[in-house]
C-alpha cells in the first residue's frame, strides 16, 4: 500500500514538473503573475486574460494556452506582458466552454529559459453580461474631482464614458442602477446646484427633482423592482467622520435614513411608516420576484460619539406589486447585531435563489471597513456564510449579479489597500463561489500601476448604455426637473 | 525701438515676476503635475487645445525656480510680440504703428497678474499668432483660402478655442487683400463661410467630448476654473483684432513728425495701458498669502515670521502659518501675541472645500504627527484643483504620509508618478528606498519622528475636540514640543484657563529653561483669579511678571469707564491679558 502511494506521489510530481516540449529549466512553481489568474474561473466570453509576469529578472516571456482538445494558443513578449489576440482568445475560450485551460508561462532570464509549472483556468460554460457600469473616482475624503460613471465591454477592452461631470460642471454623480441589468431602464444622481435623478426607461428621459416638503432629502441609494414599475430608494443624510490612526480612513455614518418606494408611471413616492421610523432604515432592495422589500436597518444612535456601536440587521417587509402596498410588519432576516456584526448592501440573485451582502464589525459603508466581507445567503435554506474563496484580508463591497444569478461583481481593495478595483466571481447554482479574477485589462500593470481612480459601485449591464447628453445638459441647465409627488400609505 | 522694444518688454516682465510677483509664479508650479509619460501627452491631446496646454504644462514645470519662471513668462511675451509685429508688417509697411503691437503682450501680461489665468492661454495665443504668419498673403486668393481650410482643424485641435482669433484675424486680412479684388458679396461669403467653419469644429468636437459647448468653442483649460467665464480674458483676443483694424485702416503718416507722432502715442498708449493695469490688478496681498504658503512649504519658518514683521498677517490662514513659525523656532510661548491673534482658528483655520486653505493646515497637521489629518486636508486640496490636475507638491507630500503609515504600495505609486517629473524625480528616487523598510524610515529624522508622534489609538477626529487631540499627543510622546506648545497655545486663545493651567502641570517638564514669558502671564492670571498674592504660587513667575499684572489690574480699574482697550494697548498689547479681556473672537 505504502508503495503504490510512494509511486502515485511520484507519479504527480513528475506529471507536475513535466518540461516544456522546448529545452529549458523547469520550477515547479507557479510562474508570479499579474493579475492573479492561476485557478480562476471565467465565463466564455471574457476578454482576454492578459497579464504581466512578474518574475525577476525576466527580459522575455512566453505563454502557451493549451485546451483540452490540443489547440493552443502562443503569445510571446518582450516586455513581460502577455497579450493574446481577441479573436484567437475567444475562439479559444468558445471550444473550451466548461472545461479547462492550461496556461505554460516560461521566461527568458540571463540567456537561461525558465519553464513554470502550467496553471489552470477554469471556462464555464455560464456566460457573463454585455459589461458592467460603475463610476471612477478618486479615493479620497470629501472632496471630488473628475469624475465620470463609465461603462466597460467584457468581451473586450472597450470602455466609454456614460457620463463625466466636466459636462455641467460642479457635478457629482453616482448611484447608478439598472433594472435587472438593462441599459433600457436605469437610474443616476446628480448631485450638485443643477443636480437632480435621471430617469431613463425606453428612451425616454426624465430629470426628478425627488426632494419633496413631505421627505427628509433627496433619493439617494435605489433598486428597481423588476416590473419596471417601481424603484426603491433610501432617503440619507450622511455624514463622514475621519480616523486618525493609519488602519482606517474614512467613517461614513446616518444621522437619518428612511425608505421610500417610487412610483415611476404616476411619478410619485409611495411611503411606508415601518421604514420612516426613528431607526435607520437603508440599502432597500426588492427581491427577484418583487414580492419582498430587504433592507438593512439599526436603532439611531448618538453619532459620532458611538459608532463602534452601530450595527445593523438584515430585515424584510412584504411588498404587493399590484397596488403599491406594504405588509404590516417588518422581520429580522439576520440578527447581525446578536452576532457582533453590521449587514450593509444585500443584492439578490436575478433567479430569487440567493443574496449577497456585505457583513463588517459596525458600521454602513463596507468599503471604509477593512474587515468587510461578502457573505451568501441562501434563499432556501436561509441559512448564509462567508465564501472563503472570494474574500481576501482587504475590504471586500459593492457587488452587483449578472443577468443569468451566475456570476457576481465586487469591488475590493485587496491589491494596496487605497484603490479599489472589480473582481468576478463565479457562483454555482448550488452557491459555491470560484476564484474571483480582476477585470482584464490590456497592459494589465501599467493600467493598474497607473490608475488613480478607484472602481465605485460596479454593476452588470446587458448592453450598451445610451445617454442623450445634450438633452440631460439643457434639463440641468434650465433646471427643467420634474417634481416628485408624495403619497403616504 | 523695434530692437530696443522688446528687450525692454521683456526686461520688464523678467524683473516684474521675478521681483514683485515670485510667488505667484511658486503657486502655478505647485497646482500641476508634468510627467514624462506617452500616457500623460496623450490624456491632454484627446481634447482641443491638449497640446497648446501640454507645452504650456512643459514650460510650468519650470516655475519650480521663481527665476526660470520669470524668464518663461518674458520670453512667451517677447515672443507674442515678436510674432504679431511680424504679422503686422507682413500686410503693410507701416512701422509707426508697430508700438501698438505691444498692447498684446501688454494684456496678457495683466490677465497673468491673476494667478488663475494659465499659461496655457499664453500659449495658445502664440499658437494662433504663429498659424496666422503662415497664411501666404502674397499668394493667390485660392492658396490662401485653401491653407485656411487646412489650418483651421488642426489649430482647433492644438490650440484650442482661441483659434476663432485665427478665424476673424484672417477674415480680416482677406478683408484688405482683397476688398478691391472681389464682389463684396462674395466677399462677405467666403467670411460668413470662414466664421462658420470655425465654429463648426466645436459642434463636431460636442459629439464625443463631454464639455458644454461653450466651454468647446472658447476654450477649456485657459482659466484654472474652466467652467467659469472669465470673460477678461477675452478682452486680450479683442486687442490683436483692433490693433490689426487700426493698422490697416488708417494711414502710415506720410511725413517723418506724424510717423514719430504716431510711435510715441502708440507707445504712450501702451505704457499707460501696462502702468494702469499692473497698478489696479496686481494683487499684493494675494502675493503675500501665497508667500507664507511657500515658506511653510519649504520650512523656511524666519521668513514666515519676517513676513509678518513686516505687515500683520491678514487671515487665518496666514496667521496659522505664523502660528507654525513660532512653534518651530520655539517662540510660541514668547511671541505668541506679538501678533494680533483671531482664536484658535488662528492655530488651525475652518476647513474649506477649495484648493489653497488646506495646505497650509495639512503642514499644520504633519508637524504635529497627525499624519492622517495631514494626508487628508492635502487630498482634498488636490481634488479641489478646478483643472482637474494633480499637484507635485501634494503628490510628494502623500508618498510620505503613505511611507510614514506603512502603505508602502500607495507611498510607491505617488512616487512612480514624481520619478516621471523633473524636479522631483531625485527625491522620488531616494524616497523608494525607504518603502518596505519600516527600520529605515524609523531613522528617517522627519519620517520616524512622524511615527513616534503619530496617534496610536483609534479614534475619529473632532474639530471640536482640538484640544483633546493635542493633549493625546503630548500624552504619547512628551519630545512632541510642537503639540505641547499647540496645546497650550489653544487653551490660552480659547481664554480657557483651567484647562491650560492642567496641561501645564501635565506637560511642562518639557519646557526648558524658565517659562516663557506668556504662560507666565497666563499662569499669573489664573492665580490672581483665585487667590489673593503670590505667595505660595507653584510655578516660578518671575517678580516682574508679578508686577506687571498688578499694574495691568490698576490700570484697568482706573480706565474701565472709559476706553481701556484702546487707553492699554500700548503697554499691554502684547501680553495675554490684553488678549483675554480686549480681544473679540467667539469662543470655540
């Protein structure tokens, strides 16, 4: 017995350490990547996964991408960066589908070929959406620059600005959020003197003035219902606090937070006296099958003073489609505050199977929270837990869920700890989440190297976002917003 | 006067910049950030007027030296003039009126006394002068129509806006070359059809570039705050268009008295126009404000407290600086009041949402170890740069708060950027050796003392709670003199006598040497407040300080009905008790 496993141990590491068909050294290491995309999973019709080797001393290196069916596909550098060819990727990835590739890197290093040991990528068959939306900005305190929200192709490296704040100017925009990913119903803020939520369903664009004599602001974080019918937005008034010590930044807390539902065909909100209370009720979200109203809520407290001490639960209120009308109570879907923790941002699945939140020690802003991370909760079990594979010892937050509930985006700081970026996982209809990967990039660590914005908010969308900007300019400019009514339930 | 001219212009910017506005020239150098990079040319070049304005960024990186950046500014001027006499004379032979070719650079020499008139509208005018020279006056009609055809896009897309100068200067040309030649009527279409294509540009320019229109047709990025109108700025378009209307309308002055005549008006009128202009627009007290900055930047703290010998500080912001300078050079406890303290806000000014207050706070901040205040305040000052750019000066400062905090991978990017520049490279260069190297950076003598001072306990910042801030450093590290001296400074500004006299009992063993003269006087009064003589007082005031207050009370007793504040400044003014009881400030 001890033999036949002395000779199958053998037997993996010759297999391992198998040399290249070429002459040169072999490691039986994994080659040092940028980014990291030994093991990942990706859909099939992801761009390419460019990246930089980062071995020292390298000055010229090779990639071979091998499918299970024996087609390749070589690359080869001279500035340690591997670019494949779109067209060959994809046709590569299309005959992989929901299998394998293998990917040999071997460098050039003082006249000698290194050869690595080949790693793994993982092609599911599950596809991922057109791109995702999100905004850049800087990752800074209380003040913004440029800014812009940007929309990025997935199948390639295209990305094209949806709107930039050089065009009415002191602007700032963000919460951009679209109707079970269609590019055909979304919603933005603009904040500032002209600012207002746009409001855009088939073509027809609106510009709101949603602070009304009966509401305490203006809209602020939304989720539509998936009729189209509805969208549900909190209502903050925020405030930023700062830490002193080198771990942490920024806090960001409520002195008010309340929900409202808005009624988009009669142009009015729809209030519910269970989410006004004197507790904070936040990041509402409407399930897959818009029967049910989530969100997050804590018992006021006195801020700043006691902010370690703010946490938030994850609860729920039945919601009725047909008339706008709420159930008559709330429940508790996860007692955070029991187990020491705070819920912030749950998203459900498009299929109603799952939904992901963020979970962190106290507090509502995940991203300023280095110990937040992403959790799963399964709709039917209702039991959740922390997916160990896509969490990191940096902030994990923001996550949005393709069209299809297979795959999710989240935004991380994992790379340095400022700048946060999007990763993509992949979760399973039975919720096992695979090794997330950065959104690909054509020079991978020069863009990344380079990049002084930060990814914000990234959220799946199924095709191109169409904007007519110079209308939104005249809108704003002439302050031609359409006031929101109220109407309480 | 046509050799003689320009080298005076050209003296005169020289000395004027280099002399009277060197800080001004400081302030454009800090708010930019040039880089080196393909990356950098190209983000600029996507837009109209990118690379007037990368050229512009070029020669700005210069203003790191008061001096090269004066030289910068009188050779774009001589240049401006150079190129517009050239064109002058390139139409007709009228030299008498060249004088009035001065007006240009005259006027943008004036629009340059506003520190947010960029270089790069300088710039783009002598782009736009240059195009001009190349129109073929002598050729035929058709060459000369075709040649603006072609011009025209391309200098739209380098020199941005300004390129409808280009537009009505040759529609003006065209004008008197060819008013004899041709039909007015097609005359006036081809001008109509020029004007229309200039504009044309812009309309295309809206379809993939998010700027407003306007903005698109009269330029982005010459005014630091590019979405406001600075419509002077217009006026310096207008004077080339007049001038060049003067020169061609009216005659060359047959007789050698008129031409003379001519000349000296034309250069009176221009001498008038840059004596009036320097004199109503030059902004000394702007000067002034951007020189504390300056010196609190390079911690030249003797010129701060020069500054202030000379004229009172006139704000917060330069007070703090004052502030700064005192506690560095360890006067504060001597000097304190020999300026006209505002309050606390005179330690550290209202936070302001804009791109100049927060600096001069954040070097507050790092002096005292509150690294993450001072990392902070400087990124919100870069963010709030109208431009959009990113500033040298702010870069360096966050590699260094980055560095001291440990986030090496952060400290590492801002100082990828800054081995992309000129000026900061070297020190980027050594600055990289620190990162990783926690030990190293602990021997670093203003790195590691950032370390030692810095707050070691998590809590938020209150800018209510100052004092208890400052008295959290004192508490972690008695060698923090600078937080000591803040501490005790804004218990006395803030008239808040117990709490100073605690925190002199907890953290005076720092103090060296006697106590100076104002916590004296505080102490002083603290104790006159509470018992009857000195006589069993636990500190060692001095009897002159004893004295005094005494005198100060009888004083007091025998002005109070009439006007002590005034009747007491003389003898008083500098002490704390004149501050206590004559001083008007709120409270904190």
């Amino acid at each position: 017995m001890r033999r036949c496993f002395t000779g199958f141990v053998v037997l993996l590491l010759a297999l391992a350490c198998k040399p290249s068909p070429e002459n040169g050294t072999v490691s039986c290491g994994y080659p040092s990547v940028f980014p990291d995309y030994i093991g990942v999973t990706v859909p099939v019709n992801i761009a390419p996964l460019n990246f930089d080797v980062t071995e020292r001393g390298a000055d010229r290196v090779m990639a071979v991408v091998a499918g299970t069916n024996g087609d390749t596909l070589r690359c080869s550098s001279g500035d340690k960066t591997i670019r494949f060819s779109l067209k060959k990727w994809s046709a590569l990835l299309k005959a992989n589908s929901g299998d394998s590739l293998l990917i040999t890197v071997s460098v050039r290093h003082n006249g000698k070929r290194i050869v690595f040991r080949p790693f793994p990528v993982y092609v599911s068959d599950d596809s991922i959406d057109y791109g995702i939306v999100f905004r850049h900005i800087a990752p800074g305190y209380e003040v913004y620059s440029k800014m812009g929200i940007y929309e990025r192709e997935l199948s390639s490296f295209r990305q094209k600005p949806v709107y930039e704040n050089t065009l009415i100017p002191q602007t700032c925009v963000n919460c951009h959020s679209f109707r079970q990913a269609s590019p055909d119903s979304f919603v933005l803020h603009v904040r500032g003197e002209k600012g207002g939520t746009i409001l855009q369903q088939n073509g027809v664009l609106r510009y709101l003035q949603t602070k009304t004599d009966s509401t305490a602001g203006a809209f602020s974080y939304p989720c539509w219902h998936p009729s189209g019918k509805y969208i549900v937005f909190s209502i903050n008034r925020t405030f930023q606090s700062f830490h002193v010590t080198r771990e942490d930044r920024v806090e960001v807390f409520d002195r008010l937070a309340d929900i409202v539902v808005y009624d988009v065909q009669h142009n009015k909100v729809l209030n519910c006296g269970l989410l006004t209370t004197e507790d904070h009720e936040t990041y509402p979200v409407f399930s897959a099958d818009g029967r049910m109203l989530y969100f997050c809520s804590a018992p006021a407290m006195n801020m700043p003073a006691d902010y370690k001490k703010l946490r938030y639960n994850l609860c729920r209120i039945s919601f009725n489609p047909q008339d706008g009308t709420f159930g008559t109570e709330t429940e508790t879907v996860i007692d955070a505050v029991a187990l020491g923790k705070s819920i912030a941002m749950p998203v459900p699945s498009c299929d109603g199977r799952y939904i992901m939140f963020s979970i962190m020690d106290y507090g509502t802003f995940p991203i300023n929270h280095r110990e937040a991370d992403l959790a799963l909760l399964n709709m039917e079990t209702m039991e959740w837990h922390i997916p160990q594979a896509i969490n990191s010892n940096d902030v994990e937050s923001y996550h949005s869920w393709s069209s299809n509930s297979r795959w999710v985006v989240f935004a991380s700081r994992r790379r340095d700890g400022l700048f946060v970026h999007p990763y993509f996982a992949h979760v399973s209809s039975n919720g096992i989440t695979g090794k997330p990967f950065m959104l690909p990039q054509r020079n991978p660590q020069q863009f990344y190297d380079r990049l002084i914005y930060s990814y914000n908010c990234p959220e799946f969308v199924s095709g191109p976002v169409r904007l007519d900007l110079r209308q939104l300019e005249r809108k704003a400019n002439t302050m031609d917003k359409e006031q929101v009514g109220y109407e309480s339930i | 006067m046509r050799r003689i001219g320009p080298v005076i212009l050209g003296i005169a910017v020289f000395l004027f910049f280099l002399l009277c506005y060197p800080f001004h020239i400081h302030f454009h150098e800090q708010y930019q950030l040039f880089l080196f990079s393909f990356d950098y040319f190209l983000e600029l070049a996507v837009r109209p007027g990118g690379i007037a304005v990368w050229l512009a960024r070029f020669l700005t990186q210069f203003f790191y030296y008061s001096w090269a950046g004066a030289v910068v500014i009188a050779l774009l001027l001589v240049a401006v003039q150079q190129v517009f006499q050239k064109i002058l004379l390139s139409l007709e032979n009228k030299p008498a009126w060249i004088p009035l070719s001065y007006l240009l650079p005259v006027s943008l020499w004036i629009l340059l006394l506003n520190e947010n008139y960029m270089i790069a509208a300088v710039v783009s005018v002598l782009i736009t002068l240059i195009a001009v020279t190349l129109y073929p006056v002598n050729g035929t009609s058709q060459r000369r129509t075709l040649c603006y055809f072609l011009t025209l896009p391309f200098l739209y897309w380098i020199a941005g806006g300004v390129s409808i100068l280009y537009a009505v200067m040759l529609v003006i040309i065209k004008w008197s070359l060819d008013r004899d030649k041709i039909r007015k009527i097609n005359l006036l279409l081809h001008v109509l059809a020029a004007l229309a294509l200039a504009f044309s540009y812009p309309l295309l320019t809206s379809s993939f570039l998010q700027y407003p229109l306007p903005k698109l047709i009269l330029g982005i990025d010459y005014y630091r705050y590019y979405y406001y109108p600075f419509y002077f700025q217009y006026v310096a378009w207008a004077v080339p268009v007049a001038v060049l209307l003067i020169y061609l309308i009216f005659p060359a002055g047959r007789e050698k008295k008129n031409r003379l005549l001519i000349s000296v008006l034309g250069a009176a009128m221009t001498g008038a126009v840059a004596v009036a202009g320097l004199y109503f627009f030059t902004d000394r007290d702007k000067e002034r404000a951007f020189a504390y900055d300056y010196h609190v930047r390079t911690e030249n703290w003797q010129k701060v407290l020069k500054l202030a010998g000379s004229k009172a500080p006139a704000s917060d912001l330069e007070l703090s600086a004052v502030n700064l300078a005192l506690a560095k050079t360890g006067k504060m406890g001597e000097d304190l009041f020999r300026y006209t303290q505002t309050g606390v806000e005179g330690l550290f000014p209202p936070y302001r949402r804009d791109f100049v207050s927060p600096l001069i706070t954040s070097e507050v901040f790092f002096h005292l170890g509150m690294v993450n205040s001072a990392q902070r305040y400087t990124f919100d000052a870069m963010e709030a740069i109208p431009d959009f750019q990113k500033s040298a000066r702010c870069y360096k400062r966050l590699a260094e708060t980055n560095l001291i905090n440990g986030q090496y991978g952060v400290a590492g990017l801002y100082l990828k950027f800054l081995r992309q520049t000129l000026f900061y490279a070297q020190w980027a260069g050594k600055a990289q050796n620190f990162a990783g190297n926690g030990e190293r950076i602990d021997t670093h003598p203003v790195w590691g003392q950032a370390r030692r001072f810095r707050y070691r306990d998590e809590m938020l910042f209150s800018p209510d709670g100052m004092h208890t801030m400052l008295g959290i450093l004192c508490s972690q590290n008695s060698q923090n003199l600078t937080a000591r001296d803040y501490l005790f400074s804004y218990l006395l500004l803030a008239r808040d006598l117990e709490s100073f006299v605690a925190a002199f009992d907890n953290f005076s063993d720092s103090l060296n040497g006697p106590i100076p003269l104002l916590y004296q006087q505080a102490l002083a009064l603290y104790w006159v407040q509470h018992h009857e003589n000195f006589g069993q007082v636990p500190w060692n005031i001095s009897e002159e300080i004893q004295t005094q207050i005494g005198k100060f009370a009888a004083s007091y007793a025998q002005y109070a009905s009439s006007n002590p504040a005034k009747l007491l400044r003389k003898e008083y003014g500098n002490t704390y008790w004149y501050y206590v009881f004559f001083t008007k400030n709120p409270r904190p």
